[in-house]
C-alpha cells in the first residue's frame, strides 16, 4: 500500500476535514475495498493525528476515527477474512471476519436510505449480537443486543453509516442435553 488519504471536498472551513459527513464515512467504504478487493492483512493510517486523520489535533476522535474504529476495535489480531456477499444491494458492502468462535461483520451503507440485511451463519445455534453503528449522528454507538434463536441476524442500517455486529464465543451453541 502506498500513502493515500480519502479526500473531503468540505467548503466550510470552520469544519474539522475528518468531521465533514458523509465524506468520512468514505473511510469505511476504502477499509471495505482494501480488505475484500485488495486482499489486504492490514490497513494502516500513517498520521493518527491530524485535522484530517483518526484523531484530531486536540485528541479527541473525528468521525473518520470512529469509521476507522468500526474495523479496527473488533477485528483484532488472529481474525481472518471469510466470505460475505461484499455487495448485497445496491450501495451497501459487507465483510466479514472470524477467530475461533467469534465472528465480526461490517455493513457500509453508503446510501441515503435505510436498508435491512440478513446474515447467515450455518451451524451458529442461538446467538447473542452486539451491534455497533456510526452515522452523522452516531459514533459507534452500541445498539440493543439481539437474541437470534437460528444462524441469521437481520440488522438494520442507518442511511450512511457502518455498522458493525459482532458474536462471541459466549454465545455458541447450547450445551447438548444430558
């Protein structure tokens, strides 16, 4: 990978660049192609912090740190890429990751409406799902868990957001009976 940012055109230069939505969430929609087009193993941000990076110059995190972290604060090291449908509709990319047990799926909805999508994940029994989501008005704010009695969540995307839902170990398969 060579240096290269995703561009903002904001015109309001009052306006932190890596505030400027949805532009930032441009950084999730490259995340996504890195990972499933490039075949990427890593993805890395030369300066963290910038008026135009993950955080910004007083410390705090930007919107493209929160699209950033829609990756980055789940897939951790030891995850590996599995298959997902990248493009299920129109506008919207999903990946998916696994280790073990757990398994992260990010949905980017570069849309500017709401869209529901199903996962399946075969031989998952019940599971508990942790959902995150940054939008315009959201930064990775978790949504309520959802209990699912089979192998495939139905998740909810905000217009213009990442979400990202996640299965631990935890919530494997019930114990056989005795």
């Amino acid at each position: 990978m060579t240096e290269h940012y995703t561009s903002s055109d904001a015109t309001n230069t009052s306006t932190v660049r890596a505030d400027v939505w949805p532009e930032a969430l441009d950084v999730a929609y490259e995340i996504h192609r890195a990972m499933v087009e490039g075949n990427f193993s890593a993805y890395v941000w030369w300066y963290i912090r910038r008026a135009y990076g993950p955080i910004k110059e007083d410390g705090t995190i930007s919107k493209r740190g929160y699209c950033m972290g829609q990756f980055s604060k789940f897939i951790r090291p030891g995850f590996v890429r599995i298959d997902a449908t990248k493009n299920p509709t129109y506008n919207v990319y999903v990946s998916a990751y696994k280790k073990d047990n757990s398994v992260v799926i990010v949905a980017v909805n570069r849309s500017t409406d709401a869209k529901t999508l199903s996962f399946s994940i075969p031989n998952s029994g019940i599971a508990t799902w942790s959902r995150y989501v940054t939008s315009g008005t959201k930064n990775l704010n978790k949504d309520p868990e959802l209990k699912t009695p089979s192998h495939t969540e139905q998740v909810a995307l905000d217009p213009q957001s990442a979400t990202t839902s996640t299965r631990s170990p935890a919530a494997d398969k019930p114990n056989p009976p005795v």
